[in-house]
C-alpha cells in the first residue's frame, strides 16, 4: 500500500517541480516509508510523486512513478490489483504483454493501458486501489478510484491553472498554491453523520472521487481553463438494481455453497504478499469469517490479532481468542487502558486528515498499531453488515415503520403533541413508571429522554426519512453550523434511490454507497495507514458485492437476525455457540471519559468565547448539550464528538487564531 499524489499545472517553473512534489509526497511518508519517487514534465506542466509500502516486488523494479513499455503511461498508484496474475496471462496470450522487469502488479496495470486504454483496464481490475495515470499521447491525466471505495484519492483545482491530487487531503495542502477555505456546508454533513460523505470535503474546492469512478482532467491552453469529464465504470446502484429485478434462484444449500467458493477465493487471492500478513480478529461473525477462510487455505497458523478493555460492555478479546484457540491461529491480544485510548486523540486531527468523529477510530487505531509490530499487511472483516443485513438499526427501522406508517401524518402529528406535552408533566418519570404498558408490549421503558427521541421519530414522514433521522446525530445541523445549507445526499436524494418497496434493501443500499466507503473504510484506511500497514477487506471484493445484492432477502434475514447466509458459511469452520451472541459495537466509552478524564480538554475547545471568536458553530446549543451530558441527565456524547473532532482539527490548522 502506497501514497500517491501530483498536480496538472502549466505554467510552473521547471526548476520548482521537484521540490513541489517532493514536499506533497513526504507529507504522506507514513503510507510508504520503503521508497519514494517523482516525476514530472515541466513543458506539459505535469508531476506525479509516490511513497511506497513494498508488499509485492520488494526489488527496485517496483519502483514508482514507473512508465508502461510503450513509454505512452506513467503512473503512480496505491493498492493491489489482486486478478493480476491472470490479466498478466491474458495479455501473454493476446501477445499484448512487454518484455517483463519484474513481478509487481503494477507492471501488470501498465500494460493494460498499452493493451486496452485506461476506461477498460480500470473495468478488469479486481482489488483496491486509487491511482493517477498520465497519458503523455493525449496529454490527459486520469484519475481512478476502485469499485466500493475502499482507497481514497481526493482532488481539486486549488488555484487557477493547479489542479492537484493525493491519497490524503494533507498532500494537496503540501502544495505552495493551496488556499482554501472551510466548507461550512460540509461541516453540517459532519454534525448529521459524523463524517463527510463523498464527494465533499471540509475544503469547499476540494473532493473525493467517487468510487467506481474515472475523472479525466486536461488543460485546455486556448481558454485557460481545465476540462473534466466523470466516468462511471462500476456502481453500487446498478448492481443493486440488477439484484432487485434479477435476484438469484438457489436453493439455501447452492447458496451456502456459492458464497463459500467466492469468499475462499477472495480470501485466497488477498493472502498473496511477500511480507509477513496476518488477520483482524474480533471474535464477530464477519472477522471470523475471514480468518476461517484464511486458515481452511494456509499450511500455517495465521497471525491474529485482536484488542481488548477493562470495560466488559467493549471487551470483545474472550471472544476472538476462543475463536482463534477453535482454528489453531497464532494469536496476539493487547488489553489497553483508558491512558492508551485518551494519548491517540491528540493525534487524530492530523492522522485523520479531515474533521472525522467515529469515536470506534481509537481502538481502530490501536489495533492497527498493535498488529503491525508483527505483520506488514491484515485483511479485516469490514463489509458483511451493509451486504448482508446485519446492523440492529435495520430492524429498529423496519420496526418503527411497521408501527407508525400506516398512520396519516395528522395522527403522528398529533402524537407527536401529545409525548411532548406528558414529558413535561411534573413527576414524570414516576407517572411513566406507573403506566407498564410500553415497557412491557413493545420493550419501550420510558423517560423524558426517550419520550423526546420519539417525538422526533413520529414527526418523520416517509421510511426513508426516517433511516437518515435515525442514522443521524445533529437532526438539524444547518441551524448549528452558521452560514451552512446542508448539502442533499443518497439519504435524501430521492432521485440517487434505488427503486425498491424494500427498506431492507434501500438501507442496505444506502450504507453501501454511504457509510461504508465515508465512515467504515475511512477509518480503516487512515487507522491503518498511519502506521504503515495495509488493510485488505476480502467481504469487499466487488463480485461479491454483486453477489450479495442478487441475494433474496430471506436468505438475509431469518427470525429475526440479519447475515443469514453469511452465519451458515461461518458455521462450517466455528461452532455456532462461539459466534452466536448480541453484536457488539467496537468502541471506547466516550460518554465517561467526557464527563472525566476528557472534560478539561472538551471544555477547552467549547468554551462559549472561542465558539464565538472561531465563527463557525451557534454556542448556544453546543452549550446546552454539553452542560445536559456532564450532569448525567442526557447523552450527547456522539453530538459532541462530532464538534470536538472539528475543534480539535480547527486547532490544528495554519494560521488557527
């Protein structure tokens, strides 16, 4: 796994173009600390640079930026195209392959642009992978991202006449041109969902490809300006789309049957790397999928490794080392401290890159650091809950609606009157308690708190409105953050839906596309990557995905559990009592720590004054909220987290008053 990076920018000065670029791609060192290169053409105004993390070809012939034979293409590219022994064999049998320097996979990439084109190379690729590739032919520097996301590359025109690139925001902001300013439409994304979906940054000129997807940029000299052009070579939507009109006819047994042979073989192509690799194991049903998968197909025990806590409602570790003691696996476990948790976040500002408040990053990051002492590469279990159904607010959802959406809005309005009216009642906990009928007909135990949460859900007025209101924090973000419009996303997009009467399918859907690549991914690749490890994520090989949405949804969910079909592959390799329990979240008790080891440095960063001073967020109701959460009587901390991390990030940019 490597960093990448390189602007299109006529006009610059030869003599400036090896410092520029040398300056963004050691921004990244952390990504690739075994090597580093640049390249560049002044008289076409063209550099792109890389840091290397050398997994396969640990020789110099994977040496990057690294020109195809024709000499036509030169690259810099961060991931694994893991299908590239059989594209290697493809191009030897069509007597389209050069005569090859070495065994890396990029070797493999370059002359598949010699062969096809870059559009229908990228559609061949099987892996994870962003790169920037420069067709010196057609003067035209494509940028492509993998199909589900799972490696960033953001980009931006940052001045007139630079357009610039990286695998981290931080390698654009490296360049001397970079002056950009904070979206603060983007930061109410930030306080709706705690991160900022695609293709948005915090920069308002900077932002992520989209995966699955090919930009094409060049310089047009007569009107001085940059041409770009958008190609979509894979989508989420479609597949999804085909799954609904064409869902697969199979028995459970072909089923079971068919999923087991493409997760074998995913799991299998992900093993290939000349340095030392092992597995995330948490002791869930997706990590220990993957880690069965990889024992079934090695003549070794495989590294695993796993974290645990003092606190019993976050401590996965007995779990993932019956798992591992089942297997035969050669397991490392750390139980970290709170001092362990609390020493990362000063440094999830930078490691980060951008405002980022999924508090699970701490112990993502703690693990990745843990593991990569021992092994340079570890494939995760993410992926098996957006494709298979498994997350609890699935079922909350559909349960709410099959409660409240045969009701005219009039009647939810006017219930919605009534909570807010009883939940002002004096005594009313003690007037609630007295009333057994909602805790003991639908397990709801009432409170004020919950009363409100509610009201809230009642005021909602379509399924899909109420997935983005239970999936989000600030449910009016744009009230809180001044001068922001919150941008519309796939969550309130009607015309980005797939068209579906399912819920089940449309959340499914929404989380592939939404908070798998934004959230989930993210925080793996950043967590990872800032210890120089790679991360695969074999549930994520794209025909898998493919797969699992052509999966009827009653071999999704049975009786009442999501990951049906996932549950009975495992079941093959782990007895179903080791894995058959409650999910639990990973995470770390931010809620306590707020109200204690955390609070000094919360205040700090919510004091009303410097709310005010910075400009960005209304203070009032930060305030409220915080004083509420550290009296105990609510809950804010996911609210708070979400300012925090931008406060925290805020700090730590030039020029920060």
């Amino acid at each position: 796994m490597c960093g990448v990076t390189g602007a299109l920018a006529p006009g610059t000065a030869a003599g400036m173009w090896e410092s520029i670029l040398q300056g963004m791609a050691c921004s990244m060192s952390h990504r690739g600390p075994d090597d580093h290169g640049v390249w560049f053409d002044a008289e076409k105004g063209i550099g792109l640079a890389h840091r290397r993390l050398s997994i396969l070809d640990l020789s110099p012939e994977g040496h990057q930026p690294m020109l195809s034979a024709s000499k036509r293409y030169v690259l810099t590219y961060n991931g694994e195209v893991y299908n590239y022994p059989e594209l290697r064999k493809e191009l030897e049998a069509a007597d389209l392959a050069p005569d090859w320097r070495g065994h890396s996979d990029t070797e493999v990439l370059l002359a598949a642009f010699d062969a096809w084109g870059v559009r229908e190379a990228a559609s061949k690729f099987v892996g994870i992978f962003a790169f920037g590739v420069w067709d010196r032919g057609e003067k035209v520097l494509y940028l492509v991202r993998d199909q589900v996301g799972i490696k960033p590359l953001y980009y931006g025109e940052i001045d007139h006449g630079v357009l610039a690139f990286g695998s981290e925001l931080k390698a654009i902001r490296a360049h001397h041109a970079f002056q950009d300013s904070v979206d603060r439409n983007s930061l109410a994304l930030l306080l709706r969902h705690n991160y900022i979906g695609s293709p948005r940054t915090i920069h308002e000129k900077v932002y992520k490809l989209e995966p699955g997807t090919i930009l094409e940029a060049r310089w047009d000299p007569d009107n001085r300006a940059f041409k770009t052009e958008k190609h979509v070579y894979w989508s989420a939507r479609t597949a999804f789309e085909r799954g609904i009109r064409e869902p697969l006819d199979l028995s459970d047994n072909d089923a079971i049957e068919a999923l087991d042979a493409l997760l074998r073989t995913s799991v299998k192509s992900q093993m290939v790397s000349d340095v030392p690799l092992g597995a995330f194991l948490s002791g869930g049903y997706d990590s220990s999928t993957v880690v069965a998968l990889m024992q079934a197909q090695s003549d070794r025990p495989v590294k695993t490794f796993s974290i645990g806590f003092q606190e019993a409602d976050f401590n996965e570790a007995p779990y993932a080392r019956k798992i591992a003691e089942h297997l035969g696996t050669d397991h490392t476990e750390l139980y970290v401290t709170p001092e362990d948790g609390l020493a990362i976040i000063p440094r999830l500002p930078v490691l980060f890159d951008e405002p980022f408040a999924d508090s699970s990053q701490i112990p993502t990051f703690l693990l990745s650091e843990l593991t990569r002492k021992h092994v340079t590469v570890s494939l995760s279990g993410d992926g098996g809950d957006e494709l298979f159904a498994g997350y609890s607010r699935y079922f909350v959802t559909r349960a709410l609606w099959r409660t409240m959406g045969w009701m005219p809005v009039s009647m939810r309005h006017l219930g919605v009157a009534c909570l807010e009216l009883a939940s002002r009642i004096p005594g009313f906990e003690r007037v609630a308690q007295a009333t057994p009928f909602l805790s003991q007909h639908i397990g709801f135990r009432p409170s004020r708190d919950r009363f409100k949460k509610l009201a809230d859900i009642l005021s909602v007025e379509t399924r899909e409105e109420l997935y983005r209101h239970i999936v989000s924090h600030w449910k009016q973000p744009d009230r809180i953050v001044l001068g922001a419009s919150e941008p519309s996303t796939v969550l309130n997009e009607h015309g980005r839906w797939v068209k579906t009467e399912d819920l089940m399918t449309h959340m499914t859907y929404a989380d592939t596309v939404t908070y798998l690549p934004d959230d989930i991914l993210v925080k793996v690749d950043r967590a990872s990557m800032g210890v120089s490890l790679e991360a695969r994520v074999p549930l994520l090989d794209h025909r898998i995905v493919e797969f699992a949405a052509r999966v009827p949804l009653e071999q999704k969910v049975r009786s009442g559990k999501g990951k049906w079909l996932l549950r009975q592959v495992l079941d093959r390799y782990v007895p179903k009592e080791m894995v058959d329990r409650p999910k639990m979240g990973f995470g770390v008790p931010i809620d306590s720590w707020l109200r204690g080891p955390l609070r000094d440095w919360a205040e700090a960063l919510l004091s009303p004054e410097r709310l005010k001073r910075e400009g960005f967020f209304d203070p009032e109701p930060i305030r409220h909220r915080w004083n509420e959460h550290l009296s105990g009587t609510r809950h804010w901390h996911y609210y708070l987290w979400d300012v925090l991390m931008f406060q925290a990030w805020l700090e730590g940019q030039p020029g920060h008053r």
